[in-house]
C-alpha cells in the first residue's frame, strides 16, 4: 500500500463521497475512484459500500480506516521531526517552466505552498529543457519543469504529467482524414512538421522524431536553433494547409475557424514533464511544494 492510497480512501470515508474527496484532495473523480479500486484489488476485500446515501466504510473499511489514519499520522509526525533538520526555506523559489504546461498543473501546489509558507515568493521563468538544466546546475533555479528527466545522481526528479499528443490540421485536411478514433499518424506524410530545435530539448526531440520517422514522415530540416514553437507559428503554419503539428488536448490557445484538434489513432506520442531538483537541496518549502505535486500526480 501506498501513502497515497490511504490518504485518498480516508478522504472518502471522512467526505462520505467521491465528488467532495475528489475537491479535498484536488484530483479528478475518475482518478480518485481508480485509486480506491486499485487499493480493493491490492488488498482483495471491498472497502466501500457506495448507496443513495453517500459512500459507507464496510467492516473491513472500517478496520483499514483506524490503521491507514494511525499510519499517516505518524509519517506526518515523521516529516514535522525532520523538518527541524532541514533548510528553512523562505525567500523565493526560481520556478523553471516551459511552454505548453497543462492549465491548473501547478495550482494545487502552489496553492498549498501559499498556507504552509507564506514566506516564499515564487519567481516563475519560461524556458527550455536545456536552459532549464543549465540553471539548475548554475544554482539560478530552485526546480524545474523539464521534458525529459535527467540521468545521474545530481537531481532527483518527478513526473508529473503524461499528455497524449493530438494533431493540429487546416479543418478541411482533418475532415478528410478523420475516422472514428482519429488521425492515423501515417496519414499526414504530405504535410511539413511545424517541429521546435533540437538544443532546446535533445532527448525528447530524438524520442519524437523517431516515431514519426517509423510513420513514414518526411521531416525536413530541422527548426533554427532559438526559435521558439509559440502558439501564433503553429496556426499560422498550419491554417496554410501544408503543415501539421502537435498539441495535447485541450490546448489552452484558442484555434481559429480554419484550424481544428483531432487525436492520433492508437495515442503514439505522449509527452512527459517531470519536475526536477537538487538532490542534495533540503529547502522545506521545495519539499511541500514537490510533496503537493506527488500527490497531484499519484491522483
């Protein structure tokens, strides 16, 4: 069992209900209700009677219920002995980001920063997995939000979001070549990738350009060096009708009239972010901070 399974079968028990456990913990229903039932299977008992009344604790809920609460306490009670060994944060947190981060990702965290910490100034910089790595190593960031996750042991790292990449195409180019699940990746081999430069993340690059080379796609040269994939070149690009290019479902930037969204068939190209840190950093507000997005995460 993991902490984070217990705490979300005690918040549904204590909310007496998925929609109200859900908002406590800030993740989805559907994430929370696959935890719980993941916990049922783990553990091959029922925990939860869910009734026209609300969700009750069965007799094994129940007894779960007293253990998972005497274990989280005391791994709170844990952290509160450990944090008086550690930095005491405060001041600002140099916040990495890059571009494209799903709308609300980090509001929970933040927000739960804000109560613990009110101290720390968080001081937010949109840059590029490799700019952001270079100012990790500089000591000019305190984390980073980065697309690939670094190898050794100078950081410790995070994932915190998976996205299912979808295509952006001319309305009329998808109407064609939509079927009933999506765009089949091949499907779009007469058209130019509106791609991003290498430098600016090497691993992802090569893992994505990869698979859509398996696709049979003709990539072409690759984008200068600092030029950045801002939303207004994507459409522009691809409201021409010669190109396509990637963005996760609901993009936060509005698509005009004569540009449309569509999945890929069989969900090929899923983008990760992690967040990234020192490891040997032992700030107590990175530490919360870091603590609230496992738990976004985990939901």
């Amino acid at each position: 069992m993991e902490l984070r399974e217990l705490r979300a079968f005690v918040a549904v028990v204590e909310e007496g209900g998925l929609s109200a456990a859900a908002r406590r913990l800030h993740v989805s229903q559907p994430a929370l209700s696959q935890t719980v039932g993941g916990l049922e299977r783990q553990l091959g008992v029922s925990l939860l009677v869910r009734g026209s009344t609300g969700v009750h604790a069965t007799e094994a809920g129940t007894a779960l219920l007293g253990e998972a609460r005497a274990v989280l306490a005391r791994h709170d009670q844990a952290l509160r002995v450990m944090a008086g060994y550690a930095g005491p944060g405060g001041g600002a947190l140099r916040i990495g980001i890059p571009l494209e981060l799903p709308a609300g990702l980090l509001d929970p965290a933040l927000a739960e920063l804000a109560v613990a910490h009110p101290d720390t100034r968080v001081q937010a910089r949109h840059l590029s997995t490799a700019e952001q790595l270079d100012a990790l190593r500089a000591g000019e960031l305190d984390v980073g939000l980065l697309r690939e996750r670094p190898s050794g042991p100078e950081f410790d790292a995070l994932l915190v979001v998976r996205e299912r990449l979808g295509v952006l195409l001319a309305a009329d180019q998808a109407a064609e070549l939509t079927g009933p699940d999506g765009i089949a990746l091949d499907a779009l081999g007469a058209l130019q990738w509106v791609g991003f430069p290498r430098s600016g993340s090497p691993a992802w690059y090569d893992e994505l350009t990869a698979i859509l080379r398996g696709h049979g796609l003709d990539l072409g040269p690759e984008a200068p060096q600092g030029q950045a994939l801002i939303a207004d070149v994507k459409l522009a690009a691809v409201a021409s009708g010669r190109a396509f290019a990637l963005a996760p479902p609901g993009w936060q930037q509005p698509l005009p009239d004569r540009v449309t969204w569509s999945p890929l068939v069989g969900h090929p190209l899923v983008r990760r972010t992690w967040a990234v840190w020192p490891a040997d950093s032992r700030r107590r507000d990175l530490g919360r901070f870091i603590a609230a997005l496992d738990r976004s995460a985990g939901g």
